[in-house]
C-alpha cells in the first residue's frame, strides 16, 4: 500500500485517483499521520445470477461417452 503527503495527495489528486482505478491498490494519505485512504470502489452484482459468466468455462466433452458399458432399455417396461 502506497502513502502520500496531504500535499502530494493535493497537487496530484487526479493522477492518483487514475493510479488507484488502474491498480485497484488503495493510498493512504497522511499529514504527519493517516488522516485517509484512497480505495477503489468494489462493484457487486445486483444479484446472483449471472455474476460468474465469462469466468467458468467447460473443459472437455460434457456429452461424450465415459467408454463404459450401460444398459439403457428398462427391464419393467
């Protein structure tokens, strides 16, 4: 976690503001002590469904033969 200066924090607010969306990394600003932090906001998904897409994927044949023998007719039919 990086520390600025109030002063530093002051003349360079914007590019730091940048640095902390970029890096999602939070600054602490001091005045001699640490009077604040800079932390990227963590948006959350309204709601579950869906808040895993494009980040699960299948591997393989999901519908493919496991290679074992099986009998499908059903004997009480």
């Amino acid at each position: 976690m990086k520390t600025v200066k109030a002063s530093e924090f002051k003349a360079k607010c914007l590019q730091l503001m940048n640095e902390v969306t970029d890096s999602g990394d939070s600054i602490i600003i001091k005045n001699g002590q640490p009077v604040a932090q800079l932390s990227p906001i963590v948006s959350r998904p309204a709601t579950l469904a869906g808040c895993h897409k494009s980040k699960i994927g299948i591997a393989g044949d999901i519908v493919g033969t496991l290679g074992e023998p099986w009998d499908a007719e059903c004997s009480s039919c």
